[in-house]
C-alpha cells in the first residue's frame, strides 16, 4: 500500500485509513470510506477529524458533480 506525498497531507491521513480498511478485509470502496471516516471521528484527535471532514467534502462534491452535471457547470 503506498500513499502519494504529493497530496495534502489531510487527504493522505484518510487515505492511509480508507487503505487500512481495505487491508483489514473491507473490499468495497464504499464500505472502505465509511471505515476511514468513522476511524478518524473516533480518534477525537481533532487533524484526524479535519482529515476526514475535509475528504468526505471531497467525495460529497465529486458525487453531486455525477449527479447533476449540467447543475454544476452553472
């Protein structure tokens, strides 16, 4: 499992989490997120609850993106 260091460092922490979901037997990559995401609100280590805010706000506007194109070129 290998994170890039070029992106923000944020991203990487949630990142390595969702990878470390998949490793411990999570294969969907939906299943994987929710693990990351539940992973870093728990720790209440507030960078960790950043990470995941900031990549699940992410993933939130990639899904609205799919889902209404025409909507968000406006």
């Amino acid at each position: 499992m290998t994170v890039s260091d070029r992106i923000p460092t944020a991203t990487g922490v949630l990142t390595l989490a969702h990878e470390m979901a998949h490793a411990s037997g999570y294969a969907r990559e939906e299943e994987a997120d929710l693990v990351a995401l539940l992973s870093c609100l728990e720790s209440r280590d507030p960078y960790l609850i950043y990470a995941a805010a900031s990549g699940m706000l992410g993933r939130m506007l990639i899904e609205v993106e799919r889902a209404a194109p025409a909507a968000w070129e406006r």
